[in-house]
C-alpha cells in the first residue's frame, strides 16, 4: 500500500510490526571521491576542487565516531572512475522483514547514468555478505536511489519514499509490492533538495528532524500524523550545510555536520545528543553523513 495524503492513512504507527534497529554499518572509503561532474545544484561550484587527503580525515573521524557508539563500520574499497562510490546510502536499500525474518537488499536504478556503474559492487557486497538482492521489476520504467530517497521509520515496520529529482513514484509500488511493506510518499519540489534524506531525518519512533522549505502541505501533514514531534532545522543549515542529513543510529546521538548551531541547539532541548563531524569535502558533492553510510540489519 502506498499513501500520498493524510486522509488515507488508515493505520497507527504504533500498531505496525517492531522493527529491530540496524546494528551494522557498511562505509565506502573517498579513495577515488572528487567532484567530476555536477547532477546535483551543490555540485555546480566544485569541480576539481575537493582535497583529497582532508577527505580522507573527515572519513577516518566519521568511522571512528561508528566505532565508538559501538557499530563496527564494515569497508568496501571506492573504484575509480566512480567518484561518488563514497555515498554508499544510494545503491541500495536494505531491509529486515520482521513478520518472515528475512533480510536482504533492493538493488537501486539510479537515475543519474554517471552513477550506475557503482550498483553492481554493491550487489556484490551484500551477497557476499549472505543477504537476499531484490530488483525491481524490468517491467516499470523507473529511477529508484536507495536509502537516498527510502527511509524507514524508526522501529516500525514503515517506509517513507521521497520522489521528485531521482525516484520515481512508481517504483515504491514496487517497493511496498516486493517487501509487504506500507510506503509514505512525499514529494520533493525543491532542486537543493534532490533525495529525501536531504530535508527528512527521523530520529526515533516519535521524532524526526526536517527541513520545512523542503516539503508541501501534504507531506507536512503526513509527517505531523506519523510522529508526535517534528523539529525543524534552519532552512539555510539544511540547505547550505546538510543539517538533516544527520543520521541517529541509537534514538540518542545525532551525528550531524559540525555548525549547524540553531539545529543542534534544537536537538539538544528534545533531549538528543548531537555529535558533530565535519564532512565538508563531500559537502561539495551534495552529501553529508546520512548518505556517507548504509545501515543493515
Ligand atoms: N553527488 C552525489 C549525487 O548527487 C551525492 C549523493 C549524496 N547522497 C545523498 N543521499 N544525499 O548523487
């Protein structure tokens, strides 16, 4: 079932299945991360100009910060020639289907031809790992960008899909088809806004961090439904340093880009703990540590 407005939700989310919280994290190393071409407007200003060992620190922190919060980072090694490999969060979407204990991966489509390249190592990697790998159908003729634009609400058994710039609606049809899964549909319609996880960050089960500028008044109305508190960054920390592309692996720590002041001081006062990184080589790229990481169960 797939929802596009607050009228036709006909659940609670409190009655859906529990979701386990993902306990492992995958990281690509920036090895071969640049800015070679622009299919995002944060792009535009930055080609060639990302220094590669500041890069490479930024990342070394983000895995130490995993490490430390006790999610041990599994590695895959970037390729070249795929610059963006670094943003492991958009080749796939991983998945842990409580009510048959089953867990795999949707393999994404990506919509931009410069990234495509990136899936099948991906691929390779869950299944070496024993994971199931689900396509979409060849059927439907749609973009799917991963946990880019597919978010799962946390400890719930709920998906959220962002559609507008790489995702198109259909494929969450596919999506709720292929996992048994209810899907929330939110439009995106602003370009600094081009995946969900830009503008969309749920922290628990009742709290989710956005960036208003980003959504319409249907998507306003179907967040405000399913979380008791919405918090909402700065629109020019979320546009211009990525704050809700924040990532809280444990309902408490909210590893964020570091600065974001009137977003952490928000945080603070809800009683989450933020963390802050500073990741503003891939900042240049359009991304930030939301998509600088994959979660698996
Ligand atoms: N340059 C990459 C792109 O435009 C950045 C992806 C960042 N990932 C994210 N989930 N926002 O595809």
């Amino acid at each position: 079932m797939v929802y596009t407005s607050a009228r036709d939700l006909d659940f609670q989310v409190s009655d859906l299945s529990p979701l386990p919280r993902p306990h492992r994290v995958l990281l690509t190393t920036p090895t071969h991360f640049d800015v070679e071409y622009v299919i995002n407007p944060h792009m535009s200003e930055n080609v060639g100009t990302v220094m590669k060992d500041v890069a490479f620190q930024q990342w070394k922190a983000l895995r130490a910060t995993y490490t430390a919060l006790d999610v041990s980072p599994s590695v895959l090694n970037g390729k070249s020639g795929l610059p963006d490999m670094v943003f492991c969060a958009n080749q796939t979407l991983p998945f842990y289907q409580p009510d048959a204990d089953r867990r795999g991966v949707v393999l994404s489509r990506m919509h931009a031809d410069e990234r495509s390249d990136e899936v099948p190592y991906y691929a390779d990697f869950f299944e070496d790992q024993g994971y199931e790998v689900e396509r979409l159908p060849d059927d439907i003729d749609a973009s799917f960008e991963g946990m880019g634009d597919a978010i799962w609400h946390p400890s719930r058994y709920l998906l959220w899909g962002g559609y507008g710039f790489r995702t198109s609606p259909d494929a969450y049809q596919a999506i709720s088809d292929l996992l048994n899964v209810r899907v929330v549909l939110l439009e995106l319609t602003d370009a600094d806004y081009y995946h969900l996880d830009t503008c969309f960050c749920p922290l628990d089960e009742d709290h989710v961090l956005i960036a208003d500028d980003a959504l319409n008044d249907e998507g306003r109305a179907l967040i405000e439904t399913c979380f008791d508190t919405v918090i909402e960054a700065p629109d020019n920390e979320a546009r211009h340093q990525f704050a809700c592309n924040a990532h809280c692996p444990d309902g408490k720590h909210v590893l964020i880009q570091e600065g974001c002041e009137g977003t952490t001081e928000r945080l603070r006062a809800e009683g989450f703990v933020p963390v802050e990184l500073d990741t503003s080589e891939f900042l240049k790229a359009g991304g930030s540590v939301f998509c600088m990481k994959q979660m698996m169960w």
